[in-house]
C-alpha cells in the first residue's frame, strides 16, 4: 500500500468510530488490493479492542461512578480512543512490514553480515608463503594466479584462493574452492579451515542465487555452539534469514 493512502484509511476508521457509517471506502483505497487488505487488519484490530472493552467495561463502570461526566460518555471515549490507537498501530505495522520484506534480500544480507577472513588467524606451522602474503595484501588476482600455478594443493590453499575469488565476486569459483577444502577433509579425516570454508561457503551460495543452500549452512552453524563461527552466525537477524527463506521458496 503506498504510504499516501495511510492518512485515507485512518480517517475514513475515525468517521466510522464517530458513528457517521460511511458506505464504503474512498475509491482510491478500494482500486488498490494492498489498502483492501490493510482494511481488513483494521476490522481485526478493531474486533480485537472490542473484546477487551467488553471486558474492562465493568471496571470503567466502577472506576468511574464518582466523576461528573456520565459513565457512558467516559466508556465510548476510551473505547472510540482505543480503536484508533489500534487502526493506527495496524497500519503503521503493516507499511513497517511491508518495507522490511521488500528491503532484505542476498545482497542486502551479505552486506550487512559478511567480514572478509583475517589470515591473522591462520592455523599452520607459523610460515608464510608467497600465496599467504599476498592474501594478506588483499591482492586477489594474484592470489588467484599463484593458487593455479602450485601443483601441491591443500585445504588451506583451497580456502585462500576461495576468500579471493569470493571478493572477486566470482562466486560459483568461489563455492567450488570451499567445496575443496570440505571434500578434502572428508578424505583426510581432518577438520582444518572446515569451519571457515562452511560460512563462507554460506556467503558465496547467497550471492550464486543459492539462499536455500545458504541457509541451511547457517541453520547448521547456528545450531552448533562449538563452531568457530558459532556467534557470527547467531547474530544474523532471524527476521531476515525468515524473510530469506520465504523469498527461496
């Protein structure tokens, strides 16, 4: 619903409250599907205060026996202020809602969520190589090239040149060097730079057009509190892995 419509549908719930019974809604509100349906939340919400009205009523009766203002003024008052707190509550929820499940996709998550790997916390012998040092000068292409000439190749190599092509958005490269190192360690029984390459493997499904993949690497991440990259991934907002997961579907 565009957010000129708001103040429409607002005034059009205050006459009703005011007891003027308007036919319908404004045509500008009934030609758009979005303001039909946010029309129905309103009638919902408005069910919803009339039920707790009902409720209180007997104590606002009480309460207000001793006041000058005859009780049944002071009742429809605090009933009619309710409804519109709450119409307004509704709506303002609904366009909040709305530009949320807009706003959050792949990228907006990757942005928001993805910090490229510090080789300061490399595990190894405490060497450093030609291929390490330029990782460390953030120089991916030759990252890259270095990776393609060295005939030896390992999990930690797999993953450098992974972390390179993923800030080279070149990310289906990028999700087979991840999947090299875990194929890698399942043949050697071995768990090094596995955890790394899981979550990072996450961030390259996400930008390859892959959320479901992506998010069932974080479902397994979240999930495992001795992962190394156990709080990084507890921190990710649920509302948008949720909003991811619907979009996927």
């Amino acid at each position: 619903m565009e957010k000129q419509n708001n103040p429409l549908i607002i005034d059009h719930f205050d006459k009703t409250l005011s007891g003027e019974a308007p036919a319908g809604l404004p045509e500008a509100l009934t030609a758009d599907k979005n303001a039909a349906a946010e029309w129905e939340y309103l009638k919902l919400a408005v069910e919803a205060v009339q039920f707790a009205a009902i409720r209180d009523r007997e104590a606002h009766a009480i309460s207000s026996s001793n006041a000058g203002k005859p009780q049944g003024a002071i009742v429809r008052s605090i009933f009619r202020n309710g409804l519109r707190i709450a119409a307004m509550l509704v709506v303002t929820l609904g366009v909040a809602s709305a530009y949320k499940y807009s706003s959050v996709n792949a990228k907006t998550v990757f942005n928001k969520y993805y910090t490229s790997y510090d080789l300061g916390t490399v595990r190894g012998d405490g060497t450093r190589d030609s291929l390490e040092e330029a990782y460390k000068n953030k120089d991916w292409k030759k990252v890259v090239g270095l990776y393609n000439n060295e005939a030896s190749k390992n999990a930690k190599y797999y993953f450098l040149a992974g972390m390179a092509d993923l800030e080279l958005h070149q990310y289906p490269v990028a999700i087979e060097q991840f999947e090299a190192v875990l194929s890698e360690n399942a043949k050697n029984h071995d768990n090094y730079f596995k955890d790394e390459a899981e979550y990072f493997l996450a961030f390259s499904y996400l930008m390859n057009n892959q959320s479901g993949k992506a998010l069932q690497l974080l479902s397994k991440i979240r999930g495992h509190k001795d992962h190394l990259y156990y709080p990084s991934a507890k921190q990710m907002s649920e509302i948008d892995l949720k909003i991811l997961d619907l979009k996927s579907k």
